[in-house]
C-alpha cells in the first residue's frame, strides 16, 4: 500500500555551526543523543493499560514504552519486531512465533514464550478485558502453547484471518503485572520493553517516560538501533487546539499533534517549523444509528438523515479543506477500501422530508421541529468526552443546526465521561454514538457491526441484522485480500445505503507540527498515527 502521508520539510540538511572567531561554518546532522521532548497532545489516557486503552489518539504515548510481535510495513506486510518471524498452518488454524532470546521487559523480567502466552491467555478473560475489543478478538483463540523458551503457538476455533493484526499488535506486559492492583488502570508496575519507561503520572495534566538504557530491540523497520536518543519525554495534555498551537510557537513545547485546518498555516512553509499529516486507518468518524432505541428504530428516519444532510460543505467550513470526506465504512488508504458509494447520498432534503412524512412525523412544533402523537422528533447523540478532538465539536453543532434547518430533526449532543459513557451503552439508550476507530484488516469493521453478544465491541447501531453475519464470515474466512474486499463492499452497501445503519462524515487524520530543531517525528508506516518517540533527536539540547 502506497503511504498517502505528505509533508512540509523546513529542516536543513546542515547544522549551522559558530566558532570563537564568529566564523560561521556549515556541517552534515547527524542525530545526537541527549536532551528532553515535551510533546503537546490532544488526549489524556483513560487507562494506562495499553492492551484495555482503546483511544487510538493515545497510542502515540503508550507505544514509548510497550511493544508487539511483529511491525508492519508500509503495504500492510509484517516484519520482526519482539519475534523474529512466525508461521501459519495450513489449515490457517495455528499461529507460531519465534520470539527473540535478548528481550527483558523494563523491570528486569525475562521476556519468553511463557510471558507472551499470559498476555493471549488473560486477554481471553472478561474478568479482564470485558468490554475491550481485545476481548472479542482474543475470543477467537482455542488455546496457547509453549515448546520452548522462544516459540509460542496459538491456536483458533476455526480460520479467522485477521487475527495475525491482533496477534503481531497486541502490547504486551510483564508476568507480574497480572498481580498488579494497577493492572486495570496502568502505572508504573506495568512493565513493557520499550525504549521508555513510565516515571511519572500527573492526571490532568502530563505523563513522563525516561529512557531504557538496556533497549536494544527496535523493530526492523525503525531508523536506528540501540537505546533511544531522548533522556526522557513528556507528553503534556492539551485538550484545546488552539492552546497546542500556542504552546509550540512560544516555546513551551516542542512538537504538537492534532493541528486544526485553521492554524495548519501557522506551520506551512515555515523555516522555523516541520509540519506533516497523514490519513488513519480504519473506520471514518461516523454517526451511527441505534436500530434498538428511539426515532432510529424506524428505517425511513435514517434514510433521511443519510440522505438529507450535507456534510461536505460543513467539513470544507471547519477544516479549511484540510480533511477528507469518506462515503464507506473504512479509510480511503485501507487495502480493504470500496469506493463504489462515493457521492451517492446526501445532500437531498427533498427525498429526506418524504421520508420523514411517510414516517409520519408531519405535524410541526411552535419552533419548527417534526412530531408525532405529540412528541417531538428528537435524537440524542452522545459524544464520549475522551473522544472530543479535531473540532468534532463544532462539527456535530454545524450537523445539528442543519438537520434542524433542513429536516426539521432535532439532534441534542450530549458529551458525557467515562462511566455514563459505559452507562449508556449498557443501556443501548440513545438514539446516535459518534464514533471512529483505527483497527484495520477488517477488525474496525467487525467491532461496528458484528452483534454485540457475537464479538461486536463497538456496535453503536446495535444492529443484528441477519443479513451481515455471512458476509463478515466470508470475508474473515480467507486471506485473499480481493475476495475480502467483495464481501465488505456488500457489507458497506446494505448496512450505510440500505439501512443506514451509520453516517460516515471524515476520515480522520493526524498531525504532526515540530520546532526546526527536532528531527526524526513522523508517521507508522501502515496505520499512518504518529510515530513514538523512540527516533527523535535533537540538534540543540
């Protein structure tokens, strides 16, 4: 897969050198070791635990200090990381690794076949992991077996093929982490084997990594070898766009991600600062629809919403045209991508308020909005408060004054904490979840739309139409990519065109703005979030 990440460089190839005689001389960078990053980030963890985190937006910071398998390269393929290698048996069951014989996780444990197959084991336990995908993914596993001390074997009920996505990504921890009394929140008893080690939590405030100086197993695709450059790293959290932006040209940072398509100028072409932005991976931020609860139930109502609003005018207001439109229900740079509904809803108040009449919602309030035996149409859409970035504020509010304008629909956003987050998706009580997530190989696809008592993590529409089981079967039951790609593109059309079981709106995207002096920041090479900090140096510390 060809990367669709672009970038503005404003770093020279020189250093700018200046002797006692004030002669100013010019030499080749080269990286240096030393110095400490303070990074600004638009999102706080909501657990420290990387394996039950599933903000993708934090995966920036827990990457520091916990790795997978295998690393991946820009086309999707895998390469050696913590195991050297691994096989699949021929009835696509049986998943080996060989693992590498130098690997201590940062607390001076032994990492082997046996710790590795506790992690797969324990991520098979909802007392452990309910309500977290990597539950539903690990539900697939039979059972996990060690030969040796470096080969560890996991076997499946039947052929799902995008478990090695899984398998090669999962984050691991230490053996005794499971004892933990921090093992559901994280902390510092957590041990990983990165090339940073948790120091310091501040809640609300920052994170602090200081540099593993035994690190010496970088994936095979990372730019060096050997422990990081940095001593050590903070991640300060900075909810606001605008303050991120602040921050870095006065100083107080030096890098930002999350840049908004206002104040990506600030940084275009600008000598003093590098700027980059890359597409993610998987599933666009959409509304999806509860078929279960509320207006939503009745099919015609979300075909009017479908059909009726515009967002893509919305979406060049807000974001200056610095975001991408998405039509389906995966990323444009996904292998796995069907283009085949680009275009073909929206924008058609005409057929939405037919809809709507034939509903039965013809009768109007005092201020404009549709109802039925006297109720008012009204659908609640929540928004997790630990998922607000990107203006996606401000966008819900432009979607909300238009379906007001256009259809006569009330949408009251709702942006809740954590545990009424929880609460309400219990429930099922709300009429709309906004949502994205960056799995890919057809895992964002299975969390948004397998039953929610058959593996769906993340179904938001609580649909359980009869009608996707198979095609989300067929499509996990192959390794051939084209043939996958027909059953979702079936999937995409009944369940977006069809049901209208979500509203995909954009596809999110990072971004990465850094002082002239910091080098080495920029994207995975597959799933396109930004990079840890394992490669940045700086040229002045």
């Amino acid at each position: 897969m060809k990367s669709h990440a672009t970038a503005v460089r404003a770093l020279s190839a020189l250093a700018l050198l200046v002797i006692s005689s004030g002669q100013v001389l010019y030499a080749a960078e080269q990286p240096q070791s030393g110095g400490h990053l303070t990074w600004g980030v638009e999102s706080e963890p909501n657990t420290l635990n990387p394996q039950l985190n599933g903000q993708s937006k934090v995966e920036l910071i827990l990457r520091v200090a916990y790795e997978s398998l295998l690393a991946r390269k820009p086309d999707g393929s895998y390469i050696p990381w913590l195991a050297t290698g691994y096989s699949v048996s021929p009835d696509g069951k049986t998943y080996t690794f060989t693992l590498r014989d130098d690997v201590t996780f940062s607390n001076g444990e032994k990492f082997n076949a046996n710790a590795v197959a506790e992690n797969f084991r324990h991520a098979k336990e909802p007392a452990y992991c309910a309500g977290a995908s990597v539950c539903a993914l690990a539900a697939h596993i039979a059972d996990v077996t060690t030969s040796d001390d470096n080969t560890v074997s996991i076997t499946l009920k039947q052929p799902y093929s995008p478990f090695l996505s899984f398998a090669s990504g999962l984050k691991l921890i230490s053996p005794s982490s499971w004892a933990s009394p921090q093992l559901k929140s994280g902390g510092t008893d957590l041990a990983g084997t990165g090339p940073f080690v948790l120091q310091r939590y501040e809640k609300g405030q920052q994170i602090e990594f200081v540099r593993n100086p035994h690190y010496k197993w970088a994936s095979a695709n990372a730019a060096h070898q050997g422990p990081a450059y940095l001593e050590s790293v903070t991640y300060r959290f900075l909810p606001e766009s605008s303050v991120r932006t602040g921050a870095l040209l006065s100083g107080q940072v030096d890098v930002i991600e999350g840049i908004s398509g206002n104040d990506a100028g600030e940084f275009k072409d600008n000598p003093d600062y590098s700027y980059q932005h890359a597409l993610n991976t998987g599933t666009p931020y959409s509304l999806f629809l509860n078929v279960k609860y509320g207006p939503t139930q009745a099919l015609k109502v979300r075909q009017a919403l479908l059909q009726g609003l515009d967002v893509s005018p919305i979406l060049q207001s807000i974001y200056r045209g610095e975001r991408t439109r998405t039509w389906g229900i995966t990323s444009p740079i996904d292998p796995l991508y069907d283009d085949s509904l680009n275009g073909k809803y929206g924008n058609n108040p005409d057929l939405a308020n037919r809809l709507l009449d034939e509903a039965g919602w013809t009768t109007r309030t005092s201020d404009g909005i549709r109802s039925k035996d006297g109720q008012p149409l009204s659908i609640d859409i929540i928004q997790a408060q630990a998922t607000v970035r990107d203006q996606r504020d401000v966008l819900l509010q432009a979607l909300q004054a238009q379906a007001r304008q256009r259809l006569g629909v009330d949408l009251k956003i709702r942006y809740v904490d954590a545990g009424t987050y929880t609460e309400v998706r219990n429930t099922g009580k709300f009429g709309s979840i906004a949502n994205s997530n960056t799995d890919t190989d057809g895992i964002d696809i299975e969390n948004h739309y397998l039953p929610i008592n058959g593996g769906g993590a993340i179904n938001y529409s609580r649909t359980d139409a009869p009608e996707i089981i198979p095609l989300l079967q067929g499509a996990s039951q192959t390794l051939d990519n084209a043939t996958r790609k027909k059953f979702y593109g079936q999937l995409q059309e009944f369940a977006v065109l069809q049901q209208a079981l979500a509203i995909p709106l954009y596809e999110p995207e990072d971004q990465i703005a850094a002082a002239s002096y910091v080098h080495g920041v920029g994207f995975r090479p597959f799933k396109q979030m930004p990079e840890n900090a394992y490669d940045v140096w700086l040229s002045k510390h």
